[in-house]
C-alpha cells in the first residue's frame, strides 16, 4: 500500500478531462448498442463500465464534489480528503458488497408538509454514481421525447418552451389534464423495477432493500425508492418512460421518427409534457381526457405500484390557465402568456420578508449578499417568459420592506438621515440601497434590470452520449455562452 502523501499527490494529479474521455468512450458504445437492440452487447459493455477504474475514479469526484458532500449517512462518514476519496474508489466492487441502510431525514414542502429524504452512506452514494454512469446512456436513449426532469442537457425551461409549442398558436388544444403522480418515489413496485430497469440486479435489489434508520429504530423498505440517491431520479424517469407513447396508442396517434402526427393526432390535439412526475396532457376537447386518457394514465401506473393523486389531478381550460412548474400558462384573448405563477410569487415574497425580518443584526453588506442571490435565482428562472412587470412589482415591494427594516433598525433617526446611510445616488439612479466592503460599494441588484430573453428550447431526440449529436451541443453551448 502506497504512504499517504503519495495517495494525495495521485489523486490530486489525476487528468479528469481523459478520465471522462474513457468513460464517454464505452458510454457511445452502449448507445450505439441501444439503439441497435443489441441487448446482451449492453450488458457486456455496461459490465465493463461498472469495473472501469476511470469509471469509479468519476464517480467518487461527483459525490465528493456536489452539495451533498458534507453530509453523512448512518456510519457518520464523509470523504473529504484525497486519500479518503482514492481509497473510496478502490473500494468499489459488487463482490462483498452489502447497502447499509439510510438515514432518514425531512425537509419542508411548499404546501407545509414534509418531504422525506433517505441519506445513503459515501460508499453507497458512490455505488450508485458508479451504476449510473452505465444506466444514463440507455436512459437517454430510450426516453420520452417530451420528458424534460433529471436530464442531462435539460431543464425547466425547455418544458415551458415545450408548452408555448403546443399551445402558442391560435388552432392548439383547448383542454389540459393537469397530473400529478401520489408518492413517486416512495411508492414504485420493487418486482418492477427488479424486472425492467437495465441495471445489474443484485446491486439494484441492495439499495432497494436496504431499509431506513430512523429516530435510532430500523425499518424495512418494501417499496419506493429513496428521495436522496443520487441514481433515485434516473429510476423514477424510467419507470415513467413510455407514457407518452401509451397514451398515443390509446388515442389511436402515431408519430413519424420527424414528429409528424396522423390525422388522428391532428383532430385530437395530443400532446405530452412532463418534468419528472409532474405532466400535463392536452387535448381538442374535455370528453378525451376524461374517458380516454385519465383511464390510459391509470392503467399505464398500476403495474408499477403508483396512482394518481386526485387533489392535485384536473382538467381545465387553457383560458383559465394553469400553473406548471412555478410559471402560469394561460391565454388571454386569444393571446398565449406564460408568467410566475401566484404561488411562486407569494414564496418568492414570504422568503424575502421572513429573511429582512430576521435579519437585524446582520451588516448591510450581508443583507445585500443574500438578497442578490436569492434576487439573481429567482429572476434567472423566470426570464425566459413574460415577467418584466412582475420583477418590477418585486423590486418595489422588496424596496418597501427594507425601508420598514432600516426604520425600525434607526427609530430615532430621520428619514431624510436614514435615507442617506442606506441609499445613494448612482448616475442617473437614485434610491439604490448600497453598501461598502472596505472602499468598495456593494448594491442590491434590481430584478427588472435582468433581461429577459426567449429560451431555445433543445431538439426532442438530442442525446449527450450519442456521438451523432456532439456538433448540435457544441452550438449549443457555444450560444448560450455568447448570449
């Protein structure tokens, strides 16, 4: 065994861009294999990526390098050191190898309750870091064209762009089923997944039945899988691959490999759009979402151990409007405008005030700190939609609480006195609320000083580990950069 100096010097001089080189070599593999239908061929490769020393050495870097790095699961431990992190990486292998149980924690939900979150130890999370550097590919491959959560290369906003496609012309559907899926994670059938996902059995039936520790008690796990894996949502996508094409085939659609609808299609209006377990459906009228395809839905999840949750499952007008993903997609007169929702708005506001209420003994310049990312998050998610007028509203109603704070902060100083400690004239700005770090000014930053620019919404078929669509995201990152 190598002394521990020379272990921290390895792992510190290892060349992670030919690491992921090696890796992305076998994971075009197992895409072409995919494709191709070469099933035992993916299997082969996907043995060798699970042994790959590159592979383990990557997995280790993306568990010891993400938010959750510094949280331990039931034995306590974290690997924060080099040698630790080399040591960890040595140490994956499926012979021996026995999940630990989770430790159960909760963390608030907007709604008030709380959602539980089962913390796997290092070694566990690295496993499974590992496992999905094998599974993304196929996962990638076989995908919905219109599903857009825990993707690589997607995000929210091209499921908003999604839904100006579908309803931004004057001739779209009419009608939207609004679903939601009771428990995703916590409630996906064990034997299913056992039997369907493409992944290597024993290991998959380890962190399944891993069980929870929680308040010091031990309790087995029969079903679900665990909020806090970090290969959790690529399984619960998996598990809901293929609903698109289901409720085609229910509503009698077919799609050419362009996108084309038959004539069916194009007298329904069907459409299909879903970021990890929320989705909505339209169609021409609200007959076909009630009889056809709510039941499709039902039919689709039962095998796989999930339903519908009926509070949050509705079907309403596009002028009405509905609410998905934190933005409101609703018609005006004919006109398509997709906003903040009300909901976002109001826990936007709710965190800014409890923040500058709680914030007395806190310096200026750590006010403004907080605010500025909390401003520069919030407005950096909405400015591909229509919310010039809305940031304008916030900045006045933030403006008026940090107004009450330096009142109630000053009681026995002027106005005119307080107005001048905390804002200053900036060019041709006034009231801009400023702090000094040494001699330097700090300032809050104004949300409707954020452009707001249309988001380029990523081509459906576009896959990051098919060598075919490399040129396409190289372009693609290259103008988002430039933007």
């Amino acid at each position: 065994m190598k002394h521990a100096s020379e272990l921290r010097g390895y792992w510190n001089s290892i060349d992670w861009n030919h690491v992921e080189y090696k890796v992305r070599l076998l994971q075009m593999r197992i895409v072409k294999a995919t494709k191709a239908g070469q099933h035992r061929k993916v299997k082969s490769l996907q043995w060798i990526l699970q042994n790959s020393y590159y592979a383990k050495l990557l997995a280790v870097k993306r568990v010891t390098s993400n938010k959750g790095r510094n949280t331990p699961g039931v034995d306590k431990e974290v690997w924060s050191y080099p040698t630790q992190k080399l040591k960890g990486a040595l140490s994956l292998n499926r012979k021996g190898y026995k999940a630990k149980p989770l430790r159960r924690v909760y963390i608030p939900k907007a709604n008030g309750k709380q959602r539980p979150l089962g913390i796997p130890t290092m070694k566990d999370r690295a496993m499974q870091a590992l496992l999905l550097l094998t599974l993304e590919p196929i996962a990638e491959t076989t995908a919905d064209l219109n599903s857009y959560g825990f993707r690589p290369k997607r995000c929210c906003a091209d499921a908003i762009e999604q839904c100006f496609v579908v309803f931004g012309n004057r001739y779209c559907a009419k009608w939207i089923l609004e679903a939601d899926i009771k428990g995703c994670f916590d409630n996906i059938n064990h034997n299913w997944l056992l039997n369907n996902i493409p992944i290597d059995k024993y290991i998959l039936s380890q962190w399944l039945k891993a069980g929870i520790i929680e308040h010091g008690f031990f309790k087995h796990t029969e079903k679900g899988t665990p909020q806090g894996g970090i290969i959790s949502p690529t399984l619960a996508n998996l598990t809901l691959d293929g609903l698109e094409k289901y409720i085609y085939d229910a509503c009698g659609v077919w799609r050419t490999p362009i996108g084309n609808r038959n004539s069916v299609g194009q007298k329904l209006q069907i459409s299909f759009v879903r970021y990890a377990d929320d989705f909505i459906v339209s169609a021409a009228n609200k007959e076909v979402l009630q009889n056809v395809v709510r039941p499709a839905i039902e039919e689709f999840l039962k095998p796989r151990g999930l339903s519908l949750q009926v509070e949050k499952t509705k079907i309403t007008h596009i002028d009405q409007g509905f609410d998905f993903l934190g933005q409101n997609v609703r018609k005006y007169n004919g006109k398509l405008l997709i906003k903040p929702s009300k909901k976002s708005i109001k826990n936007f506001k709710q965190k800014v005030h409890h923040f500058i209420r709680k914030s007395g003994s806190l310096s200026t310049y750590e006010v403004i700190l907080y605010l500025n990312a909390l401003k520069r998050g919030w407005g950096n998610y909405h400015r591909h939609v229509v919310s010039k007028a809305i940031f304008s509203k916030m900045d006045h109603d933030i403006f008026q609480a940090l107004w009450r704070w330096a009142k109630r902060k000053h009681g026995n100083k002027s106005r005119r006195w307080i107005k001048n400690k905390y804002w200053k004239s900036i060019g041709n700005r006034n009231w801009v609320f400023t702090a000094y770090r040494g001699d330097k000014p700090v300032h809050l930053l104004r949300l409707d000083k954020i452009p707001i620019k249309r988001f380029i919404k990523i081509r459906h078929g576009a896959n990051p580990f098919d060598e075919q669509w490399d040129d396409y995201f190289k372009t693609r990152k290259g103008r988002r950069v430039r933007k």
